[in-house]
C-alpha cells in the first residue's frame, strides 16, 4: 500500500511548493506593489524590484540547493526554508521603507531556492520513471490555478485590512502549503524501502549508466555528464530555451497596461491576463501528455513556435480596436504556454537528454539561468515602453526569442544525432 500511495504523496508535497513559490511569490505579488508603494510613498517600480531580487537570489542558489539535497535531511531543509519564507513575509509586513522590503526579499529568495522549479523537478525525477511528463504537468498547474484563485482572496484580504495584513496572510499561506514537504519529503525511495513509480529492475549484467535508481551522491555529481564539446553544447542551447521562455513569462506583467495602450478598456485588459493564465495552466497538462506520448522535444518545438504564433497575434491585433479582441485572446492563450516550456518541457527533455543520474544538477543550471531571465524581463520590458512608447518592440523581441528557442530545439537534436554517430 505505502509503495502505491508515497510517490504520489510526493507529487502533493511538490504541489505545495509550486503552489508557494510561483503561485504565491510570484503569480500573486503584483495585486500588493500599488498599495505598498502608496504607503511608503515610492514608485511601483521601485517595490516591484523586490520580486527580482527574490529571483535572482533563488536563481543562483538553485545549483547548490540540489546539491545540499544529497547530504542533507530533505524535510529538515524544507522546513528551514518555509520558517525562513514565512519570516520574510512577516518582515514585509512591518516593513516602514524600501530597504526593509528588499532585506525580507533577500531572505524569500534565499529560501526559494529550496522549494522553487528546480528542487520540484529534482523530486519529480527521482520518484517517477514513467509518465513523468503528465506528473509534471499536474503538479506545475498547481501554480497557475493558486494564482487564478489567491489573487483575488488576497486583493479583498488588502482592501478589506491593508496590505500588512495581506503579506501575514501571505506568511501563514507559504509554511502551509510547504508543510507537507517538511514532513514526507525523501530525495530518494530506497531511504524508505519503496522504488521509483514506473521502476523496472534491470539485469545485474547491465552497464552502470543503465541504472534507473541514483543514488543520493549524484545529486551532487559533475556539471557535465560526460565530456566532449557536444554535451556542453546541449548544456548551453537548454540554457538559451529557459531564457526565452522565462523573459517572455514577463509579458503576463505588462499585458493588461499593453490593452490599455491599444484603447482597449481595464476589463479587457483583465480578460487578456485571464486568457494568459488559461494557456498557462492548461498547457502545463497538455505539454505533461505530449512529452509521455510523442517525445519531449517535439513537445518543446512544437510549444516555441505556438508561443511565437501568439506573440505574433499581439502585435499584428494590437491596433485594431476591440472588434479583434477574439485574436487578442486566442495570442493571449497561445503566449501563455511560455509557462509549460519552462517548467514541465524543458524539466522533461532535459532528464531524456542528460539522463537520471545528471538531470538534477543539470537542470539546477538550467532553472538559474530561467529565473535570471524573468529578473531581467520584468525591468527590460518596461523600460523598453518608456523609450519607445509601445510594447510592439519588446512583444517583437519576445517573438524573436521563440523564434531562437525553436533553433536550440533543433541544435540540440543535431548534438544528439552526433553523439550517437561516435
């Protein structure tokens, strides 16, 4: 019975990690900055820098989080992290100027680090060797739906009783929602006597790379998982498909100051975020199912160039008034798989390309380097407004980076083409 149920136990437990940090830290932390840039009489921007901070932060500590995963009590670390988290949250809440707002951020994005993206696909990778598409996909949505739901809840909890109280709701809510983790969570299944869902015994005759059980030191295993310039190549174009999509995430910001620029109406704008959010989440299943069902990298081609297709719609619609609403949105949805690419996809074509053993380590870097893109995008593309004063150049650029992305699809298969001509 545990060996049926635990595996699935873990997918709540990372459930609840998504659900804090991309659907509370960062899905839910726009509805606060006008508020809290009121009070403390700063602009938005001044207090949104705080979300990229947190990212940058969890970004570059993603790599060493893994590894601490392999010597340490996973629950210990967890539990850590959701106090740490919680404390951030609580300091935000009595924050009195911008400095304070940025020192609790430190803490937060210290602390993601050990319950972001890459942490969730480490466990992900570790508990599932078959379907490990569709769970992903299930557990990635948590964070689009606990978006679309505490958005809300959380903009009447700061109407209601100010944005204090909002980040001490937001406080309770993340140690909640990471709780599980902090007390079911094990890297591997043989610390409990239980295999992997979907493992199957190989002969004891079979190579050593042929083993579908790592071990906790591999974990922290090398950058690369073997030599040769092929290898690292791949690192590199992975590398270049999470920036892509992580800096194209950073449109859903703008999006609904973008309808306004159009002469679309406030509602429509919230109807265009509501229809980002819808391909967000529905891709994250879809990708899951795709990638178990035709190979994940004809899931990541197909996905970049659907999302350079909705990008397209944004500009080629953007000056025709509401009458082209219906192609605003469908751009809207297409745009939002931007999401899948750069959670479920990528996770999954990355363990394919580098295997189980190296995959944690490998997509740590790859994840850094995602989180250091949506840092940047929240900036660049706001500043990209002020100087031109549309958002066509950087949705246009956006295109150009899917467009990039859909190239490494292919680079990437002709490395593997290579590998296996040798």
């Amino acid at each position: 019975m545990k060996q049926k149920v635990y595996p699935w136990l873990i997918v709540l437990c990372c459930c609840g990690q998504a659900a804090a940090f991309l659907g509370f830290t960062n899905n839910c932390s726009g509805v606060f900055f006008a508020h809290v840039a009121e009070e403390l009489q700063t602009g938005i921007g001044n207090i949104s820098f705080y979300l990229t901070i947190i990212n940058l932060l969890t970004g570059f500590l993603a790599p060493t989080a893994v590894k601490l995963f392999g010597r340490l009590d996973a629950r210990l670390l967890v539990l850590i992290a959701a106090s740490a988290s919680a404390l951030g949250y609580f300091g935000m809440s009595r924050a009195s100027s911008v400095w304070q707002i940025y020192l609790a951020a430190c803490i937060i994005g210290v602390a993601g680090a050990f319950y972001g993206t890459a942490i969730i696909s480490l466990f992900i990778g570790r508990w599932f060797h078959s379907r490990m598409g569709l769970v992903m996909g299930f557990t990635f949505c948590a964070s689009g739906l606990m978006g679309a739901v505490m958005s809300p809840f959380f903009n009447s909890v700061i109407e209601s009783a100010g944005w204090r109280t909002g980040y001490l709701y937001g406080a309770i809510f993340v140690f909640v929602t990471l709780l599980p983790s902090a007390m079911l969570l094990h890297l591997l299944p043989s610390r409990l006597g239980l295999t992997a869902y979907g493992h199957v015994t190989e002969p004891k005759a079979s190579s050593p790379t042929a083993s579908s059980e790592p071990s906790a030191s591999s974990a922290n295993a090398s950058d690369s998982p073997a030599s040769g310039a092929p290898w690292r190549k791949m690192l590199l174009l992975a590398c270049l498909i999470n920036f892509a999509a992580y800096f194209i995430m950073g449109i859903s910001t703008h999006i609904s100051n973008y309808a306004v620029t159009i002469g679309l109406t406030t509602q429509m704008g919230a109807y265009l975020i509501s229809s980002i959010m819808v391909g967000n989440t529905l891709s994250k299943l879809l990708a899951g199912f795709l990638c178990d069902a035709i190979s994940p990298k004809r899931t990541c081609a197909l996905s970049t160039a659907l999302v350079a297709v909705g990008l397209a719609l944004l500009v080629l619609f953007g000056n025709s008034g509401s009458g082209s609403f219906f192609a605003l949105a469908l751009g809207g949805v297409l745009t939002g798989i931007t999401y899948s690419v750069g959670t479920v996809t990528l996770s999954t074509y990355v363990k394919q390309i580098f295997g189980l053993e190296r995959s944690g380590v490998v997509y740590a870097k790859v994840s850094a380097v995602g989180s250091v893109s949506s840092a940047i995008a929240y900036t660049a593309i706001g500043v990209s407004f002020d100087l031109f004063g549309s958002y066509a150049p950087a949705i246009l650029f956006c295109m150009a980076l899917s467009l990039i992305a859909l190239l490494c699809v292919f680079g990437i298969s002709a490395c593997e083409a290579r590998l296996q001509r040798q």
